[in-house]
C-alpha cells in the first residue's frame, strides 16, 4: 500500500514540475548583420531544382541536411558569384521547404566543405515576405556601409 502512495505521489510531483516545451518555436533569430557576418553567402535565389541528383556526401551524414537544392541566382550581395548555387537543405521537421520556382532570401554557411542551409530559426526566408524588419534588412543588404561594418564583431546593426 505504501509503494503505491508514492508511486501516485511521485507521479503528481513530476507531472507538476514539467515546464511548457514548444515544438518549432524559435527563441532567437539571429541579428542579421550577425547573420551576414558569419554566412557564407547572402543572395536572392529563385529555387531551379530540389533535387539536383547528387549523392549524399559523407560528411553531412549525422546532420539534419536532406536534399541538395539548385538556387538560380538573382541577386548577390555575399559570397554567391556564380550565376547557379547548389546548397544542402537542411530540415529539422520545422521551418518550410523550399518550392520550386520561388524565390528566397538565402543565408547559406559552409560546413564540412559543404554549402547549407535552413529556415528554421534562420534569416533564410521567402523573398516576397514583406514587413517592416523585411524592407529594413534588403535596404540593409544595399547599403555599402551595412555590408563593410557587419564584418566586424563589434558592430551590430538592429
């Protein structure tokens, strides 16, 4: 009788101590002029193919990369000088994948040797989302001086 008493009272203290968890709640996105910083590259790509027939490398074998994506460039402001980029997604269950055809603000960072890619808690996002942060970052993006002083851990733009 006693071991059953404590196995209800243990049940309802642990049942009261669990804290509220979110799937596929963001606690921070980053800066991005942090985000620039560390990427990459940052450019505005319409997605050509979500799948480019390439083999799984090995080295993104354990991460959450899943498809190998072809981004037609249509502008650069970082990093992507060719007129064609292919980049590792890499989906968590959270964040949207890529369509075909539309375009995107792309922050891509190099892992292993690998070019990848999220939008999860990233600033990779859909080019036509429009809102006051959006239209402060691509003027940002144009801005010569945003783009030179992101380069510098000390500066952060808001």
């Amino acid at each position: 009788m006693k071991s059953i008493l404590f196995a209800i009272f243990l049940t309802a203290v642990l049942s009261l101590s669990v804290s509220n968890s979110f799937a596929c709640s963001c606690v921070y996105i980053p800066i991005h002029s942090v985000d620039f910083r560390k990427s990459n590259s940052v450019f505005v790509g319409e997605v050509a193919s979500t799948d480019v027939g390439l083999s799984f490398p090995e080295k993104l074998k354990g991460t959450m990369a899943s498809t190998a994506m072809k981004f037609r460039v249509v502008k650069s402001w970082k990093g992507a000088k060719a007129s064609e980029i292919i980049a590792w997604f890499e989906y968590g269950g959270c964040g949207q994948t890529p369509q075909l055809g539309e375009k995107y603000l792309v922050y891509t960072r190099k892992y292993k040797g690998q070019t990848v890619f999220n939008t999860f808690c990233s600033r990779t996002r859909l080019y036509k989302t429009i809102n006051e942060g959006s239209l402060k970052e691509y003027k940002d993006l144009n801005s010569f001086g945003f783009r030179f002083w992101s380069n510098f851990a000390y500066f952060n733009f808001r």
